[in-house]
C-alpha cells in the first residue's frame, strides 16, 4: 500500500492533527511541533519569532524532503522550498488571498507540478461580522460614545438605521455572499461587483443586483457602505483611488478586508480628513505592519485592525475540515477544493 505523506509546517492543536490522521489509514502524518514556531494567539500560522538549531534544521529539511502534501506554507524555506521539497504535489494553505505571494515567490515556474489550494470560505463568517461590527460602529456613533465616556462627556446625538442603507460589495466570492447575507437582515440593499457575472442571479448571492467590473463606477456612486474584498491582481491593485472614493456619496462607511494594494492609501486619508468618508474601518493597508508615523493611527474616524479581522478562535477547527475534505478527494483522485489558478492569482 502507498503511504501518502503529510508534513504539518504550521502550529496545529494535537485534536486536529489527530483528525487528519483519522481520514485514511494510506496517510502518514508528520507533526513534530517542536520543529514549528509556537503560536501567540489561537490560529497564529507565522508564530512567534523562533530559530531552530542546526540539529531542528537537519531534522526538518529531512522531513521537508518526504512530504507529498504539505499543510501550509513552510515560510523560513520559502525560496528553497522547491529544492527541499521534491516531492511535494499538494499544499494547503492557511489563507485564502495566497495568489500574491506564490507569485513573488515563483512557485509555478519552480513548482509547476505541485497544486496550491486556498482556505476559501474558512473566514467568511468573522470577515463578514468584522464587516457588520464596522458599519454598526460607524453609523451608531460608537466611537464618538467611547471618545465622549473616556473624558466624562455627556452630549446626545442622532445614529443612523443600516435599514434602508445600500452596501456595495467589491468581490462577491464567499466571503463577499455572507456579508450579503448578513447584511439583507439588517434590511439594507446590497449590490456586488463581481469579476464574472454570466449566467449568475443575484439572488444566488443574497444580492438585490449584480455589477460587473466596468460598472464599478456606477455601483461607487450608490455607496453608503463600501467593502472590498477583492484579490490583488494587477487588474485590481489601487482599484480605488481619489476619483473613487469621491464617486462614493457624502458620509459614506469604507471597508477594506481584501488587500492594502487595492487602495491609494494617501487619497483614502484625504477623504477622511476632509469629512468626505464618515469613517473607514481597515484590516490591511499597503504597508504591514502599518508603520508607527501613518497618521491612520491617529484618525478619530478610522478603525485600525491588525490583519485580524479573519482570525478567531475557531479557525484551525474549520481549516482542518477543509483539509480532510480536500485529503479524501485528493487520496481519491478528484479534484480539489479552492485550488488556486496560479494565472489569475486566485
């Protein structure tokens, strides 16, 4: 019988290592978790700074060059990791958004005969509360409430219903269908923009209409609420800008859990500062970290989330169902799930 063999590269809880040894006695899984970088948090896929010994490094590269399949990136080899993984014909990442990073680092060409699959959907339900949370912060006056309680301010004021208010959703993939979703409870009307839209319905979506690419503008000019969740590709990068962002209406929320490169950041900061935006709540930005004299810090009127608006407790629970998912399709020769097409980069 051929034995299958999986190498663990970032830190998994032992119940989900167990799980995905439990998928197919033809598997042999490797986990040496005093190999790995240990978590900060739960979910931590980069872990805490850490070195291994050249006794940890020989033992690693030794398992690097079995591995048939690897779960996640192993990001300390990530130039060699075509030379020191052979074998390799299938990895699994942790994220969704990867399209960016196998390219820079060359994988399709190094690695032509390996697949890469994605974590999509894994994060569409925190993304997608990140999402709520946001527009509720901005239009019921939530940090104006915390800003008037930290110096005993007592002022009352008038929010705002999201009942009633439209959403556009740059990038309606799964992410993007349950903010939709969410959303339409709320009462709110929802427009997606979508790469593709033949053959779609946009009721599919939880959409109330469904733009393509060349109607951006049009969908921007009806937008009390943006959020962008669309891949960086060259066709996407700075997508938005100061034409953009003045398209949308007066007083409009924008979100950005995509990619920092789909936004002029500076233009994004003028129309803060000018008033044009009500407010913008980021969890990636052009630079990351984002850099101590960005003045997004210093914005009442800008939520600033450290890349972690898709991480909860949760997560590896929900990336381990994937992966076995994914590991009795690949043991049964059909296609994998959320594989990544290296020439569009998602």
């Amino acid at each position: 019988m051929k034995r299958i063999v999986v190498l663990i590269a970032s830190w998994l809880e032992a119940e989900h290592v167990a799980r995905i040894r439990a998928v197919d006695e033809r598997l042999e899984v490797l986990h040496a978790p005093e190999l790995l970088a240990p978590p900060r948090y739960p979910a931590d896929h980069a872990g805490a700074p850490f070195t291994r010994t050249p006794e940890q490094d020989a033992q690693w590269r030794s398992l690097l060059a079995r591995a048939e399949v690897l779960f996640d990136f192993d990001r300390p080899n990530a130039r060699e990791l075509a030379t020191l993984a052979p074998q390799l014909r299938w990895l699994q990442a942790t994220s969704a958004g990867i399209g960016e990073y196998v390219g820079r680092m060359g994988y399709a060409e190094s690695m032509p005969g390996t697949v890469f699959t994605t974590a999509s959907g894994v994060h569409a339900k925190p993304l997608a509360e990140f999402c709520v949370m946001a527009m509720i912060a901005f239009h019921k006056k939530l940090l104006q409430t915390l800003r008037d309680q930290r110096v005993r301010h007592w002022e009352r004021f008038a929010g705002a219903d999201l009942e009633g208010q439209t959403l556009v959703i740059v990038g309606v993939g799964r992410i993007g269908k349950e903010i939709a979703r969410l959303a339409k409870a709320f009462g709110m009307r929802v427009i997606g923009v979508k790469r593709t839209t033949t053959n779609i319905s946009p009721a599919q979506l939880h959409l109330d209409a469904l733009y393509g690419p060349a109607q951006l503008h049009t969908a921007l000019a009806e937008a009390q609420n943006l959020v962008l969740i669309a891949p960086h590709t060259s066709e996407t990068e700075r997508m938005i800008g100061g034409r953009e962002l003045h398209l949308l209406p007066r007083g409009a929320v924008f979100i950005n859990i995509g990619r920092g490169a789909l936004v002029d950041e500076p233009a994004l900061i003028d129309a803060l500062r000018s008033g044009h935006l009500l407010g913008a709540a980021l969890d990636v930005f052009a630079d990351e970290p984002l850099p101590p004299e960005s003045p997004l810090w210093a914005m009442d009127n800008v939520i600033v989330s450290p890349h972690s608006a898709s991480t909860v407790d949760r997560e590896n629970e929900r990336i381990t169902t994937l992966f076995c998912q994914n590991l009795r399709r690949y043991l049964d020769g059909e296609p994998l799930l959320s594989r990544l097409d290296t020439t569009l980069g998602f």
